[in-house]
C-alpha cells in the first residue's frame, strides 16, 4: 500500500518506518500550522492517533476544525512550556513523537525542559537557518545530548533525536527516504478529483437503486429467469461426453449428429442475444449490484429456484461428441460463459427484489 506523505520534506515517511506498527500514539505538535499541508502528524492522525497542537492565532481555526479529536491550543511560541502543556492536558501520558517549530524560538522551548522527564520517543526539531540548509543547533543540541539524546538524523531541515535507551530505532534512518519506502507526496488536485468521483459514484449508485424499483422489473424476471436456465441447461447438454457418464452397459450415451448440434449451438446463441437485447435495461443497473451477496444466501436462492423450475426442463441429458475443432470449442465457452453470466446476474435480481416469492 503507497503511504501518502504531508509533511514538507517527508518527515512522516521517516516516522512511518518508526512507528509502522502503532495504531493509536500520542503526539505534541509544538509549532503546528495547516491540518494537512506541511503536516507532519496528518498521516499518524489518520491512522487513529492523538495528541496535543501548540499553534499560532492565525492557524488554530483550520487545525482545531479538522482535529477534533486533539487537544489544541491557541498560543504565541513559545509561550508556555512543554513540561507545563503536558502536566496540564496529558499528564502520566507517555509521548511517542515530539516535533518542534517554533520560528527560531527552538532553544527557548528545549533549554528550558527536563528532558529526563519528558522523554518522547522521537524528537524532531525544526534545525536550520530560514530558507537554508545551514544547522543552526549549536544553542540547544547540546542540551539533549548531555540529558540522553542523540541526534539519529537530519534530513537538511529537521534533525531527529532518539533516547539512547532506544537505540534499536536507530535502524529506521540508517537510510534516506527512498522508493522502497512506497511513498508518494500529498497531491491536492488528486485528493479533489477522488473526491469528485466519489461525489459522482454516490449520485450514479442513487439513481440504480431508484431503477431497481421499476415496476416492471419482477414481471421480465418471472419470464427471463426460467428461460436463461434452460438455456444454461442447454449448454451442460452441449458438452463432451465424460468417461464415467454411461449406462448399465458400460457404453457411453449416444450423441447427437454433429450437424444438429451446431444447429441447437446457433439456436442457443441467437436465443442468448435475444435476451441479452430484451433484458439489458433491467439487467444493467444490476451489475453494480452482483458483488454484494454473500455466497451462502446465493446458494439458497440457487437451491429455491431449482425446485421451482426442475419440472419445466427436461431432465434428458444428451452429451455431444468433442467439437471437431478450436474455433467449435472457442464458440461453445463463450456461450456457456455468457449463459453463466446471465444466471448468475437474474439469481442477483431475484434476491435483491424477492422475485423468487413470485410465480
């Protein structure tokens, strides 16, 4: 399955190796901004976590809207500290990702946090110059490193740090973001076209309810349904003989002259195009529908409309020598799959519309 990366510079594909097994984390977002552009914790969010956004005035509207099940704070940076935020809205509670972005305000929210109280998982500090690749954590990496952290990555704009007691995560950036991490960037054009299109299928699967209630509907099934299954009968007569199909004699059953059962093959198809050109309006809102029964209750129906109909087919079997060619035998299995197809799809209609209580 492709993961779909938020953030800026694919930190969440990087915290997806570290966290691919956890289903329900707890996150601090310190500098958080748009819910889903630039977001680094968009995709864990998805994914059944929570946790807790620090955002500035001009964002908290649009992320509180979308992450009603976080807790969010409208806050200037770097008013209040980490310690403070999590005594009063998360205490006891164990933090697995930590990010901070607060404008160049960094050392001020790192200088001033115990970091052997607060021990996040993952740490991912915004660590650059503004617009630059230049690390500017001479401030402040120095404190996490003499409090048990070590820097496990930077990605040219973010450094990742681990507590040395989680070593074993160190394996997850050993390696830079790559292909085999089957991984795509958030595209927004495609996210409103899915949209549009599931907006599109809702209306379409509308409409094909309102026809599956035509009045007409039960009346052309209580005279298809016997008629394609004898024509699903009429094929099985069409098949070759089989090594243990004989009689008391020992001596398989006698087939039809070749002749007539080409004759009986042209009849069964144009009978087959027939249907299909008479029942095609009924049939075609339907086909949306075959997939959503379950076999047991196909398999009833089956069985009830088997009974109803035997006494109308001839019980008869009368097997056909092999074709005497490929192309026959091309022929014959494109009927008997479209006669197939064709029970399989008015079995369907009988169970969504309780046709099989008729006639």
């Amino acid at each position: 399955m492709t993961f779909v990366s938020y953030a800026r510079n694919g930190e969440d594909v990087l915290l997806n190796r570290v966290f691919a097994a956890a289903d329900d984390g707890f996150y601090l977002d310190f500098g958080a901004a748009d819910p889903v552009d630039g977001s680094v914790t968009k995709a864990l969010y998805d994914r059944g976590w929570s946790g807790i956004n620090a955002v500035p005035k001009a964002a908290f509207a649009r992320l509180a809207a979308a992450r009603p099940r976080d807790i969010n704070l409208r806050m200037d940076l770097p008013a209040g500290t980490l310690a403070g935020i999590l005594a009063a809205h998360a205490p006891n509670r164990r933090i697995d990702l930590l990010r901070i972005d607060a404008g160049g305000a960094e050392a001020a929210v790192i200088v001033g946090t115990d970091w052997r109280a607060v021990r996040p998982t993952v740490l991912v500090i915004a660590a650059t110059l503004p617009g630059s690749n230049e690390l500017a954590n001479a401030a402040w990496e120095p404190v996490l490193l003499a409090q048990g952290y070590r820097r496990a990555w930077f990605d040219g704009t973010n450094c990742f740090y681990l507590p040395v007691e989680r070593d074993d995560l160190l394996r997850h950036f050993a390696l830079p973001i790559n292909a085999l991490d089957h991984w795509r960037p958030h595209d927004p054009g495609l996210a409103a076209a899915r949209e549009e299109l599931a907006a599109e299928l809702r209306t379409q699967q509308t409409r094909l309810v309102e026809e599956l209630n035509w009045p007409d509907a039960p009346v052309a099934l209580r005279a298809v349904l016997p008629l394609a299954r004898l024509l699903r009968r009429g094929s099985a007569a069409l098949r070759p003989a089989r090594r243990h199909e004989t009689g008391n004699t020992g001596m398989a059953a006698p087939a039809i002259p070749a002749d007539r059962a080409r004759g009986v093959r042209s009849a069964a198809r144009r009978l087959a195009q027939g249907l299909w050109g008479w029942v095609k309006p009924v049939l075609r809102p339907l086909v949306w529908r075959t997939r959503i029964f379950i076999a047991a209750r196909l398999r009833a129906a089956l069985a009830r409309l088997d009974a109803k109909f035997e006494a109308r087919v001839d019980a008869t079997k009368v097997e056909a020598p092999p074709p005497p060619d490929a192309s026959a035998a091309a022929g014959r299995d494109t009927h008997d799959a479209v006669a197939q197809m064709l029970e399989t799809v008015l079995l369907t209609l009988a169970l969504e519309r309780g046709s099989d209580k008729a006639g």
